[in-house]
C-alpha cells in the first residue's frame, strides 16, 4: 500500500512558466524525496517597463511517503 500527500509550494523563475515549474520541483526534492506529480494551480508574473520580468507558479505536488519502518 503507499500513502501519497500533496504539498502546495510556490516558486518561480526569470525564464518561463515551466522553469518556473522545475524550480519547484528541483526545490522540494531537496528535502523530499519520491515526488510523483505537479499540478499548476496558479501562474503569475511580474511585468517591469511592459515586459515580463519574473513568471510565478503555485503548484500542488503529491509525493510518496516513505513507509520503510526504520530500526
């Protein structure tokens, strides 16, 4: 059996929604470990002089929970 938790981050990036998306992934594995999927739940960005400086996700990721019993 596994047991999956969903964790809501933020992150972003200066390239692209999708880097944008990465990061967080690349992030939150840092810490956690088996991440299984990223849903987008939101996209922003930052517009300086009428360009976009920064693009902005909030994502859900869901990741397995490590159920090895440790002795």
């Amino acid at each position: 059996m596994s047991i999956i938790k969903v964790l809501e981050v933020m992150a972003n990036s200066t390239k692209s929604w999708e880097d944008a998306a990465q990061n967080a992934i690349t992030h939150a594995s840092k810490t956690l470990h088996n991440i299984r999927s990223i849903w987008i739940e939101d996209q922003s960005a930052i517009v300086h002089n009428n360009k976009i400086t920064e693009y902005r996700v909030s994502v859900k990721l869901s990741f397995e929970i490590d159920l090895t019993e440790k002795q």
